[in-house]
C-alpha cells in the first residue's frame, strides 16, 4: 500500500483535502508499480496540488523489500514529475521530528499527532497518516523557509 495524503493552507490553519491509501494488490510486482503511477497521476489531476513531497527510503532490515520501496518511491516521484510538480524529500527522522517532536517515534504517536493537527475524528490509516506527515512537515520546512528569507531580506 502507498499512503497519499494531500493538505491545503488556509491563512494559519491546515485542513485535509484527501488522504487514503493505494492499494496495488497482489498481481506482478511491475504492474503494482503501474497501478502506483497511474493512480498519483490521476489524483494530481484531480486534486490539483501545487507540490509533492515524498519520504526518503529507509534501511530496512530485508535489502529485496528496501528494493521494492525504492521502485515504488520511483514510481510516485515519477507520477509527479510528469505532472509538472516539484518534489520535496524528507527523511522518516525528519518527518517524526516536525510532527512529533521526536525523530524516534512510533507510527501510533505520529498518527496521533496528525489527526490533533489536523482535527481529524476516528482513525486514520497508517499509511495516509504517514503521507500527511510528510505534507505537514513539507508544509511547516517550506514555511519556515520563506520566513527565513524575508528575514534575510528585510
């Protein structure tokens, strides 16, 4: 499963726009591949977001599946480059850190954390919850970016 989580800023506040999970199913490891492309695609089309951020790979424990998290991250990077979008990386660390103010927390704590920031009732998919983290810290790193700059120009 690929976690997509899309947010909009409205002055001060974050809202969700859409957040779920793609499922690619069990078929060849080449067509799920596919499936993640075409489906970000679509979404980009459908959403319209002005920008992508995706979370580095990590060292898993097994190299095959840090393998296929890499093809698959290729496959969500590319479906946003063909659709003209820049694309942020952040490592899983970083995205912890500026959620949960901790680079070593668990999945529960950063799914908890992204429904408080968010206001989102009830549970949220580990995956999505992961996908809007990465967008909430996209969204607070290119915000402290831009502060940063004017600072240096003001």
């Amino acid at each position: 499963m690929t976690g997509v989580g899309i947010i909009e800023v409205q002055g001060d506040r974050v809202v969700p726009v859409y957040f779920d999970v793609i499922k690619a199913g069990n078929g060849e490891f080449n067509e799920r591949l596919g499936i993640i492309f075409t489906e970000l695609q679509q979404l980009i089309r459908d959403y319209q977001p002005l920008q992508a951020a995706i979370e580095t790979v990590f060292v898993a424990n097994n190299a095959a599946a840090a393998i296929k998290l890499g093809q698959a991250r290729g496959a969500a990077v590319c479906a946003a480059i063909a659709c003209k979008l820049p694309v942020a990386e952040y490592s899983p660390r970083s995205v912890k850190q500026a959620i949960v103010g901790r680079g070593g927390a668990d999945k529960e704590q950063v799914q908890h954390m992204v429904g408080l920031l968010l206001g989102i009732k009830g549970p949220i998919q580990n995956d999505a919850a992961d996908a809007l983290a990465v967008a909430l810290c996209h969204q607070h790193t290119s915000q402290t970016l831009t502060r940063m700059a004017m600072m240096r120009q003001g």
